[in-house]
C-alpha cells in the first residue's frame, strides 16, 4: 500500500506535491469545491457558466493533477486538504 500523505514545495514558482502532483488552479479549486459540495456537472457548468464538456475536461485535468481518478476520490482529497488548513472553502 503505497503513502498518501503529501507534502507541499514549491518547483519554479508552483505549489507541488510529493509524489508529482501540482496545485490546481484556483478556478480547479472552484470546480472541486463543487463537486465536494455534491453538484453535478450540468450544475457546476450552469453556475460557472461554461459549457458540461468544459467541466468534463477539467475534471479530467483536475484528477491527473491531484491524483485521483473520480470524482467519488476527488471529494474527501479535497476535504482533507480543507481540514489540515491547505485549502479554505469558500464563504468560510
């Protein structure tokens, strides 16, 4: 079983992780926060006003960055990083 535990650095100005994995952006947090909050796709691309394929493939990029591969993975990915302080939710 391999360590989930990440840790943050910083390569040539962006905010990275242990095993490779980029910070998404702060529009990718947007969309993940999204989907942690249970939204589906046709939602987050109503409320962020792009279209369901451009959610599509940000979620995409989004898994490949954080390394996860759905969003059922992505959710508590994002909660744990809220909870150990990394992130902060929005309206918080």
């Amino acid at each position: 079983m391999r360590s989930t535990a990440l840790t943050a650095r910083s390569v040539k100005g962006r905010d990275t992780y242990s095993r490779g994995q980029r910070r998404p952006s702060p529009r990718q947090l947007h969309v993940i926060e999204l989907v942690a909050k249970g939204l589906k796709n046709r939602e987050i691309a109503k409320k962020l006003g792009m279209s369901q394929h451009v959610v599509r493939n940000y979620l995409g990029i989004i898994y490949n960055k954080v390394g996860v591969s759905n969003r059922v993975e992505l959710a508590p990915w994002y909660e744990a990083r809220v909870h150990e302080g990394k992130f902060r939710l929005k309206g918080r």
